[in-house]
C-alpha cells in the first residue's frame, strides 16, 4: 500500500527537525533518504515509522489515515544503526519474535525463522545470544527480524554505518539483493552517496529539516536540482567555484577559461557558481576540449581503488578524482584538466541552471522551497 | 627516533597460552593466539599503516610496540637495543588513542607540556617547543583554554601534540584516530599528519579497519589478518599485487575477483559449466603455476577488466547479471559459470547487453596457489 | 536521550505517588497541623499562630543543638571523604579479591544502626571494651560516658567507621568508569601515581564525590539511633544532636506543637539541601553523559 | 612496590574495620561473669549458650522473624511500585516529571524522627500499628524513592531503541516489560533489592514505634532485654551478632550484581 505524508512536520521544543513535507512512496519502492548527519534523516523515519507522531500533517497508509495510530498496530520494520536486538534472546528468538506476536503457527515460524537466517547466512549461529556475535552478525540478525516479517513499510536507518569498511561493502551488496523481490516499500536513510547509488530506486535528498529534491536516484545524482544537493550528493566533495559568464567565455574563479559552448551555451551573461566532480577532472589530458588548470597538492587520498587529489590553486581547494592508486608529493605542483562539457552552473540563489547533457532526461522535482 | 624490529613476537591473552603456535595451514581454527610470529622491522622514519579486519590482532600488536602489553614469546628491539621487558615511558613512545585523551582540568598548553614537564624539562624550552606544536596543529589560538570545552577534533589534536612535543619520541601509535571525527573533518585531520610526518620525519604507526585511511596515510601499509601479517607494501603494490588472496580481497572497492581455475597449456581453464574457459597467461606465470600443488585461483581487479560486444582473441564468454550505475563508474557482475565477477566500467560506457565476453589482460591477470601470489618473471612490486 | 512525550506515563507512576504520599503527605499535614495548634487533650485544641515557632527559634538548647550538628555533619565528612577515597584506590580492579573487599566493606553498611551503637559500647567501655580498656591501660583516662570530649571522639569514630565503606565504594565505582586509555596515555606520557590521582582520577571522580559527598551530609544529619544507644545524647548534652532533642521533646515531653514547629523547620532545612543535591545531581548528569 | 604498599594498607583498615565486630563475636561466645571477670582478647572458654538462649526463647527468636518479615515484605512492595515508575521517568517525558522525581528525592531525605509521631497516630488511625505490613509501608517512605532513583540509572543504560523494536514486533507493555525488558536490568533489579533490604533492615526507630508485640523487630526486643535484665553483655552480643547474619548473607548473593551495579555508578 501506499505511504504518504501530506504537509508533515516535526517541531521538538521549539526547535525544527523537519520542515512541512510532502513524500509519497509507492508500494514495492526503494527510497533512499540522503542527508548530512541532522539533516532530519532519523525524525523522518520515525514519523513513517509512527514512533513519534507529526507536529502537523497527516500520515496515510493507503486510503487510511494513521496519524495518531501506535506502532503496534502498523506493519513496519524497522533497523538501526545500532545493533538493536534482544540481549537475552538467542537468535533464533529474535528472528521469531515478530512472528511470535502475530500468533502465527510454530510450524510456519520455523520455516520464515530459518529461511531468513539461511538468507542472511546465520544458520549456523541460531542458538547463540546476540553478544556472542560480531557486529556484522548482529546487524544481520537485526535486519532478519525485520524482514520476516514481511511488513509493509521496512525503515533501515543508516544500518551500515558502524560496521568496519569491509563488511560494509559486502552487506550493502546483499541488501539490494534482498529488497529487489519484495513487495515491501524500503526506506534506506544514509550520508554517503555511494550508498545512494548502489541501493537505487528514488532518492528523497534532505538538508537541515528540508527536503530538497526528489526522483530516481541516477537522475538526482545528475542533476542535482540546487547547490547544496549537489555538494550532499558527492563524494568526495564537488568542486564549487565562482565564476562569471561573459559574451564568449565564462571565467571561472578569476583564472581559468571556459568556452561558453554546449550546455554552457543557454547561460545569460552574469555572475554563477560552477560545479564540478572531482572524478570529471583528471591529471591526463581525456579530450582536446578540456581546460588544463594548475595547483599546489596539498593531499592525496587513496581509498582502495581511487585517489583523490586535494589541489591548493589560490583560496580555492579543488579535488580531483583518479582511478587507480597513484602517490603525489605534498606541495607538489599539478596540472590537472577540466572537461567544460561536465560543469554544472548554479544561480547566484544556488539554482541549477545548466547541467551536463545526458541528464536531460532526470525531473528536478523541488519541494518545499529549493535553498 | 628509532629503527624498530619485531624478532618472532607472538602474543596470547590467555593465561596458559597454547604451547606451539599452530601452522599457519590450521590458525583458521584456532583463536588463542592473537598475534603469531611476526618478523617486521618498521624503519626509522617511515610512515606505516596496519589495516585489517576486526579482531585480526592489529591493536595488539600497537600495544606490544607501547609496551602497554608484554609479549607472550619474541623480542621487540629498538634500533638494537631489547626493550621487551621496558615501560611504555622508558621506550619513549606516544600514542593516540580512539578516543581523545585529554587532561581535564588542565589548559590546551598545560595538556602539550605535560609530557616535557614529567620529564624535568626547563621552562624556556617547554615553552618554545608547545609553541612550535601548536603552531603545526593550529592550536595556538587556544593554548590559554581549557581542554575540556573543546571540539572532539580538536581534543584529538592535542593528543597528538603530546606526542610531539617530544623531540626524543621513538615512535608515534595511532589507535584508529579518526574514529569520533566528523566525516567532513576526516581529511582535514588526514592531510595534517601527512603534513607532520613531512615535517618531523617521526616512525608513525596507524592501526585502521578502513583502508582509505591506511592507503592515504601511510607509505607502506601492513595487512593484517589472524595474527598474521601477510603483507607490507606501498598502497599501489597492496592494489597492483596482492602477494595474498586476503590483501587482493580486502584491498579495493570491490576487491579482486578470485576464481578457482586450473594450469593446462598456458593458460588458466575456470568452470564455466560448458567445457571451461581458457584464460591465457603470462608463459613464466604459468609454469610456475602448473609446479604449484596447492589449490589454484586466478586474481583480476575489477578495474583491469574489459567488455567487449563480439568474440574475440582470448575473450570469455560470460552472462551479465546486473549494472549497477553509481555515478562516477557502472559495477557489472558478470556470470562465469558458477563464479561472479565484478567489472568497473566507465560512467560513459554503453551498458553490457545480456550476455558479453570478457577480456583478462594477460599483464593485470595475476595466480595465487594456497592463497599465495604465484610470482611472475618481470613483477616485482615497488 | 530524547524521550517519548505522553503523559500516559502518569499511570506507571501512580503506585508510587500513591504509596509515598500516603508515608509522607499525610503525616506531615499532621505536623504542620499540630505546629500550629495547642493541644490538651482529644477534642481540646486551641490555634495558636506562630507561636511555637517563635518558641523554637527562641530555644537555645535547639540552636546548641544544630551547631553540634553541623559541627559533627563537617567531621563526618572530613574523614569520610579522603579515607574513602583511598580505600577505593587501594581496591584491587579484579580477581577473586574483589568481591571479598566489597562483601567485607559492605558488612558494617547491614548492621541495624542500634546494634552500630552496641557495637561501639561493647568495644569502647573502659571496663570489658578491646579500645576503652587498651587506651585506658596505655595510661590515657578514656571514657565517653562522662567526658565530653570522649563522648565526641567516640561518636565520631563510630560514623566513620560505620559510613567510610559507602563512600569507598562509590568512589570505586567510579574509578572503574575511567577508561582504560587514559592509563595507559598517563604511563606514555611518563605521569607519575600521584599526577594520575591529580589530572585523571580526581577530576573524572567529581561527579561520584559529589553524590557521596551530599549523601552523606545529609544521612549524619539525620542520625538518631547510634549515638543515642551509645551516649543517649549526654554526657549533658554533649552529643544531643537535632533528631536526638526532637525524640526528647516530642516522646519524651510530649511537648506536641514545639516538636512539630521544629519538624517544620528541620525538613525545612532538609529540603533546602535535597535542592541542593538535586542541583548538583543535574549538572553531574549533563556533564557526564557525553 | 606500590601495588604492595597499597594492599597492605587495604588489609589493614579491612582488619580495622572488622575489629569492633571481632570484639563483638568475642563477647558473644563468653558468659556475662566471664565478661565482667577477666580481660581477653579471645574465648578462653568459648560456648554458644547465648545462641541457644536466644534460639530457644520464643520473645527473642520471633523478632528475627518480624524483622525478616517485614524487610522482605518492604522489598517486594518497593520493587513493584518502583519498576514501572522507574521505567516513566526512563522513558518519558511527561507533565510534572521532574518536579515529581525531586519530590521523591525529598522524601529519601526525610528525617525519619520528623514522622514519628504523626505515623503513629495514621497507623493507629487506620488499625495498622503492630502490623508487619505497616512497617513495611512506613519504610517505603525512603526506600521506594531509593528504588526508583537506582532503577532509573539502570534502566537509562538500555538503549531505547530496544523498546522501539519490540513495540513495532507487537509487544504490549507488560509483556515487554517482563520478557525482555526485566532480563535486560536484572543486575540493577539485584543491586536495588540489596539497598531496600538494608535500609529497612537496619532502621529501627520507626519500626520500633509502630510496633508493640506482634511484629517487633528484633533489634528493639534487644534494647528492651538489655534494661530489663541489667545487661547482660554476652546475651546482647550475640543478638548483635545475629543481627549481621541476614545481611551478611544476603550481599554474598548479591556481590556480582553488586560490582556490576557499582562500576554503573549509580548507588
């Protein structure tokens, strides 16, 4: 069934922590709600969830409103980034849980009990306490109950984030697996945009209590509708600088100069600020349009397979993306090239203006006032 | 400053640790050790990182260079001299712990000359070697506060600085620093270590579970898994060439495809449920694997392999079953068979149709029998 | 940290409002009643205003009675405070000799507070007591029952030796909630035991010493039954501290309207300092939870 | 060398601390004429015939009894009435939570010879006095405060997230409460059963006031005996003696919640 939230908003003590919104979620969707710690992430999913009850709106479930009914009588599920699971249950007692509740059969319990477990690969740890596991085990059992039960709204919030690097990747991988074939409406709240993009389905982007773009997760990553979306939805952090367009070029930041062409090509004369992704400039000349830049390294991180390369060029700081695992010397002096036709150009109010072409095809759809 | 050599250090927390270090073809089974023979030497000045899982014994380790835990067996020398038996102050170490350390009641300043003042250092000095630390750490607007009211990140700076106030310090341990730091603050912290270690040219030890923070940190990173180091390389050989399964596993994002195949006629043959596919290898690599009698599988990263749309010299035929677009690349997992593999293509490039073929580059295909890398002729890594 | 707002809750603390102010609220509209009326017998009783509490404000032996009270609160705690807290650093931090020091430190903290006061007759009479007959036999005349001086020191090292273990082990308790890495930062940066005591036991220690330091101000106010087994509040009046004299006047002279004036001003007091440990209490919470 | 000196100094006030008791003990094992006539450090001719008095005179050994009686029926009452207010102050934020929690507080600090007489005369009123039960009400006075402030630390310690999980697995509260959430506190459920036993254990004026004959304790049977009988030193140190018997045993139970209790930090 449908979920939908009509002008929500949560005030607690005087202070916002969600701003009016409206969301509809389609039965069988994959959300993902991607914001900056406080942006609003948790009190979101706990007025869906109806732990904690809206300062205004109307929660609808269906045709149903259920504003004010207890979570008891909802068929949610929901996982923290806490490893929440009952101390003095074994594992098997967790998963059924649920189940148990709902007074269902033994014998059904069994069977939805082990199948989840053999899903989640803790068929051989049943009969242990939760505090005989590792964190990634126990996370696994959490995500268990909450699955078996076949509720119609699963929460996950931010459930990876205490996990060590490694399994984070590994469980991440396994979770889109588990929510393709579900009738459930999945709600995955995070920070990182990788994340975003791996789990897929429609990305809800919030910021301080707002939301601020909505849409499948590949369009809103392409097309960022404002400022801010853009720098929440990067990772590492987009390059933002200012720049103003002229009758035949645009200069960015005072030094460099793009040729007011392809995309670029709509913007009237006046002062923006440009935006471009650290993996969109790159130390190798890829294209005979792009603009060579030079700077001063001032760090160079590698993440396994990538290295980002922090690039001092006056007061601005620049990051560029490379494949590969690649050392620079700090202080070292770097040219590295921009490709024009991969900027993004925000109004001087943060406003996309111009995106790359290729993601025409995405809705910007603002909600709530753009910042 | 100090050259720092591990000699057979094994350690176990149990009380009566088990008589013999158990063969590494059975330490799966075995828990009680937490480190296992290790033979490492970190050179005076380097920067290195220990990256591994949880529970792979990578604190312990830091904990046995402090001295704050004392080695079952082994010794722990310090440019030649033995300090196994010596106090973590007589071995002149600092370390930075999880969670900032700091001193309460005291100033940002008292907090730096703790360390110089216990060790009876004259006033002057004390003084103009905070300053010169609070200067690095850009602290010095705050030397007069107290330590309590500051930012986490802040409080973890100054645990830093009590290291290195220190100009007779050996070493300096980090104890997976950046743990309680914002997520936006991370690289700021990232590049002032990098910027120290220019500077100072201290032997630096991180311990970290993510391996951004050990390639970015270190110059020679060491895995750890099991109470065992499997490898110390710089952070490209650690990607290039994997000298273990776990490092090529553990080591990239994905990490490296590993397929169980056998050696026949130069080539490495993987079960494809037909009649097998010949991947064919480096000749000299392929000898020598053909001498191994140890389980064989093949390593490729995922960023080495290609697509292509027909048939061709050397292509596999494979079943792709799924693309996932994350933006700055698309992640294709690839049927071989029984086997999956992960494939890094290009945000830019066409999406694979239902079935495609696969293209190993013979330089990037690498062997490993019993775990271990097969060694080519030409590669040895930097 | 954030709470569930709903005021349903109410119904899982009405049992115990109910209990309570049944012990406690009813009563004490009783002494606030009886301090403002006189009474001579069932049914006869005359409104009296402020006059009894006039009368005990007025009262010396009350006022003598409160300075003694502060007086032993402040000894109480000048050596409770530091002796407990050493006994806490000297406590083993595990093994088998944990549980044994905190069964044996635990043991006077069981003891009926009457049996306290025959504990310390029978050990300090100068005739069959093992302290009364050793100091006595050393050649120093020992005895509280007819020096005041005596009377005090012995009073005094019966609360000591009785409340010193509750301090110890809440400032054990305490020292145990350090972490661990601020040791072994203190051993790096080559602090000696008494800079550990001073920069990290001490200052992580305020918010127990605190709640210790409240608590036991507040219970050696309200002493009554171990001095009085031991001293019945003499010799004289020596030791006669605010509950001692307010049992005298109210069972022993049945003087009802001064006893419940005084009760006023006495919970008055208490309450008073409840606020302050309440206070103290808050800040110690925010300060500590991260 | 510290760690040693350190020891010795713990054993040494634990010696300290143990001495008035030892003396006690010594006395008990003695005869009154014994006691009185020579000087020892210890029984020369230790007998129990003051334990066997006690044990047999039906007006000594009832007090323990009364005194069992209404501690237990104190500790029960106090735990049932502190756990679910325990759990609102945890939990909830509600109108007048704090002030009430203060209120609590307050009466923890009551002075116990302030309720005196007016406790007499409500008990009298409602017909209670010699009651076991109204001992054991009059004591809830400090101890349910006591309780419910301990509880709440412990209960604060539980993530509330744990609560959340099961009331969307479709718990109610009660069997929440008793399935998974009292495993959860059951040290803390330890350490304050300890407390409430201890405190009514070892008041005595009020529970001497309210009582006559029935349900007198047996701490004020003794100090009754000791007038009487023109102190008999022996007899009265071995009622003191038992007196320590029921506490004793009853921290040996609970040592291990008791460490655990403390390095919480809430006492």
């Amino acid at each position: 069934m449908t979920l939908r939230l009509e002008a929500v908003s949560k005030t607690v003590g005087g202070e916002v922590h969600l701003h009016p919104l409206d969301i509809t979620l389609a039965p069988g969707s994959m959300n993902v709600v991607l914001g900056p710690t406080l942006a609003g992430k948790t009190s979101l999913m706990r007025l869906m969830a109806g732990l904690d009850r809206p300062s205004s709106g109307r929660v609808l479930v269906g045709d149903h409103d259920v504003t004010g009914l207890s979570v008891r009588r909802r068929k949610v599920a929901m996982v923290y980034q806490q490893f929440i699971n009952y101390p003095s249950f074994t594992v098997y007692d967790n998963i059924a849980s649920p189940l148990r509740r709902a007074k269902i059969g033994r014998a059904e319990i069994d069977r939805r009990v082990r199948e989840a477990a053999a899903m989640l690969r803790l068929d051989g740890l049943l009969d242990r306490l939760p505090d005989a596991l590792s964190g990634g085990q126990q996370q696994r059992t959490a995500l268990a109950r909450a699955l078996v039960k076949e509720a119609d709204l699963l929460l996950l919030d931010e459930p990876l984030v205490n996990l060590d690097f490694k399994l984070r990747e590994e469980l991440r991988e396994e979770l889109r697996a588990l929510f393709e074939t579900r009738r459930t409406i999945v709600v995955y709240a995070t920070t990182e945009p990788l994340e975003a993009l791996m789990i897929g389905g429609d990305t809800l982007v919030l910021d301080q209590g707002r939301l601020l773009q909505a849409g499948p997760t590949v369009s809103v990553y392409r097309t960022p509708a404002c400022v801010r979306v853009g720098e929440v939805f990067s990772d590492p952090p987009i390059n933002l600088i200012a720049g103003d367009v002229g009758a035949d070029d645009i200069r960015l930041g005072g030094a460099i100069l793009l040729p007011r062409r392809g995309h670029l090509r709509v913007l009237a004369p006046g002062a923006y600020r440009f935006g471009v992704r650290a993996h969109h400039l790159s130390v190798d000349r890829r294209h005979g349009d792009e603009v060579a830049v030079e700077g001063t390294v001032v760090l160079d991180e590698i993440n396994g397979s990538e290295t980002f390369i922090h690039v001092e060029l006056g007061d601005a700081l620049w990051v560029v993306q490379e494949e590969g695992v690649h050392g620079f010397g700090l202080g070292e002096r770097i040219r590295f090239f921009l490709d024009p036709r991969h900027v993004f150009a925000f109004a001087p109010d943060g406003a996309l203006v111009a995106a790359p072409v290729g993601g025409d095809d995405a809705m910007a759809v603002g909600s709530g006032g753009a910042a | 400053m100090a050259r720092i050599v591990f000699d057979a250090i094994a350690h176990s927390y149990l009380k009566t640790p088990p008589s013999e270090v158990s063969a590494p073809e059975v330490s799966a089974a075995d828990g009680d050790w937490a480190l296992r023979d290790i033979d490492q030497t970190w050179e005076d000045g380097g920067a290195y990182a220990l990256l591994g899982p949880s529970g792979c014994g990578k604190t312990t380790l830091l904990n046995v260079i402090s001295g704050l835990i004392a080695p079952t067996r082994g010794r722990i020398l310090f440019d030649d001299r033995d300090v196994t038996g010596l106090t973590p102050r007589a071995r002149n170490i600092a370390q930075v712990f999880q969670f900032p350390v700091i001193y309460d009641t005291m100033t940002v300043e008292e907090n730096l000359a703790f360390p110089l003042r216990n060790r009876g250092l004259g006033r002057a000095e004390t003084r103009t070697r905070v300053a010169e630390v609070a200067e690095t750490l850009d602290l010095t607007v705050d030397l007069k506060r107290r330590a309590r009211g500051l930012s986490v990140d802040a409080k973890q700076k100054i645990s830093l600085g009590r290291g290195l106030v220190r100009d007779d310090v050996a070493a300096i341990l980090f104890d997976e620093p950046l743990t309680v730091i914002d997520p936006h603050l991370k690289w700021l912290l990232r590049r002032k270590l990098k910027e120290i270690h220019e500077r100072f040219h201290l032997t630096l030890i991180y311990v970290t579970h993510d391996q951004n923070e050990a390639l970015t940190f270190a110059d020679r990173v060491a895995v750890m898994n099991e109470g065992r180091i499997l490898q110390v390389g710089s952070p490209r050989a650690l990607f290039e060439a994997p000298r273990h399964t776990f490092v090529g596993y553990f080591i990239g994002s994905p990490g490296m495809n590993l397929i169980p195949c056998r050696i026949a006629d130069g080539a490495a043959v993987v079960d494809d449920g037909i009649d097998g596919a010949r991947i064919a290898l480096d000749p000299a690599l392929a000898a020598r694997a053909a001498a191994a009698t140890a389980p064989i599988e093949l390593g490729i990263r995922p960023e080495f392999l290609r697509l292509a749309d027909a048939p061709g010299e050397g292509a596999v035929a494979v079943a792709i079953a799924g693309v996932e677009d994350l933006g700055t690349y698309k992640l294709v997992t690839a049927r071989l068979g029984p086997h999956r593999l992960k494939i890094k293509l290009g945000e830019d490039a066409p999406t694979p149709a239902e079935r495609a073929h696969l293209i190993f580059p013979r330089e990037r295909t690498i062997v490993y029998a019993g775990g271990r890398l097969v060694e080519g002729e030409a590669r040895e890594g930097s | 940290m954030n709470k569930w707002d709903d005021n349903r809750a109410w119904l899982l603390v009405l049992p115990v409002f109910v209990i309570v102010a049944f012990s406690a609220i009813i009563p004490l509209m009783t002494v606030v009643n009886y301090s403002v009326q006189d009474i001579f017998g069932p049914g006869q009783r005359v409104f009296v205003g402020t006059e009894w509490y006039q009368e005990v404000l007025f009262d010396r032996r009350l006022r003598e009675a409160l300075w003694r009270q502060f007086l032993f609160s402040g000894l109480a705690l000048l050596f409770e405070m530091p002796l407990g807290v050493l006994i806490a650093l000297a406590m083993p931090k595990r093994g088998p000799g944990v549980s044994v020091t905190l069964v044996l430190l635990a043991l006077p903290l069981l003891i009926p507070w009457n049996v306290i006061g025959t504990i310390w007759i029978i050990f300090t009479r100068p005739d069959i007591g093992l302290l009364g007959a050793t100091v006595n036999g050393l050649g120093i005349l020992f005895d509280h029952t007819s020096s005041p001086l005596d009377a005090w020191i012995t009073v005094v090292a019966m609360e000591v030796w009785h409340w010193t273990p509750l301090v110890a082990l809440l400032a054990y308790a305490g020292l145990r909630a350090i972490p661990e890495a601020y040791f072994q930062a203190a051993r790096i940066d080559g602090a000696s035991a008494w800079d550990v005591f001073r920069f990290i036991q001490l200052p992580k220690l305020r918010g127990v010493l605190t709640i210790s330091l409240l608590l036991r101000f507040m219970d050696s106010f309200l002493i009554y039954a171990e001095p009085f087994v031991l001293t019945g509040g003499g010799p004289g009046n020596a030791t006669t501290f605010l509950s001692i004299y307010l049992v005298k006047l109210a069972v022993g002279q049945f003087d009802l309207g001064p006893a419940a004036a005084f009760s006023i001003i006495y919970f008055l007091i208490i309450l008073l300092f409840s606020w302050l440990f309440y206070q103290a209490l808050q800040n110690v919470g925010t300060g500590d939870k991260r | 060398m510290i760690i040693r000196k350190r020891t010795v100094g713990l054993i040494l006030y634990l010696a300290i601390l143990l001495l008035p008791i030892y003396w006690m003990l010594n006395m008990s094992l003695r005869s009154n004429a014994d006691i009185m006539g020579v000087f020892s450090l210890y029984p020369t001719d230790p007998n129990f015939d003051n334990y066997i008095k006690i044990f047999t005179d039906a007006s000594w050994y009832s007090g323990y009894i009364n005194s069992i009686i209404y501690v237990s029926l104190n500790t029960v009452i106090s735990l049932s009435v502190a756990l679910p207010a325990a759990y609102a102050f945890s939990r909830y934020r509600f109108l007048g939570d704090k002030h009430m929690f203060f209120w609590l507080l307050t009466n923890r600090m009551a002075p116990p010879a302030v309720f005196l007489l007016p406790f007499f005369q409500l008990y009298s009123t409602i017909g209670l006095i010699d009651t076991y039960l109204a001992v054991a009400l009059a004591h809830t006075l400090f101890n349910v405060p006591l309780a419910v402030w301990i509880l709440e630390g412990f209960m604060s310690g539980v993530p509330r997230e744990i609560d959340e999980t099961a009331y969307i697995d479709g718990y109610g509260f009660p069997r929440f409460f008793v399935t998974v959430f009292l495993p959860l506190i059951r040290s803390g459920v330890g350490v304050t059963a300890f407390f409430c036993f201890m405190f009514s254990w070892v008041e005595l004026l009020l529970a001497r006031t309210l009582t006559t004959t029935d349900a007198k304790p047996i701490a004020a049977i003794m100090t009754r005996t000791v007038s009487a009988t023109g102190l008999d030193w022996g007899l009265l140190a071995a009622a003191g003696m038992l007196t320590i018997v029921p506490g004793a045993l009853v921290i040996y139970f609970v040592r291990n919640y008791m460490a655990k209790g403390f390095a919480m930090g809430r006492v």
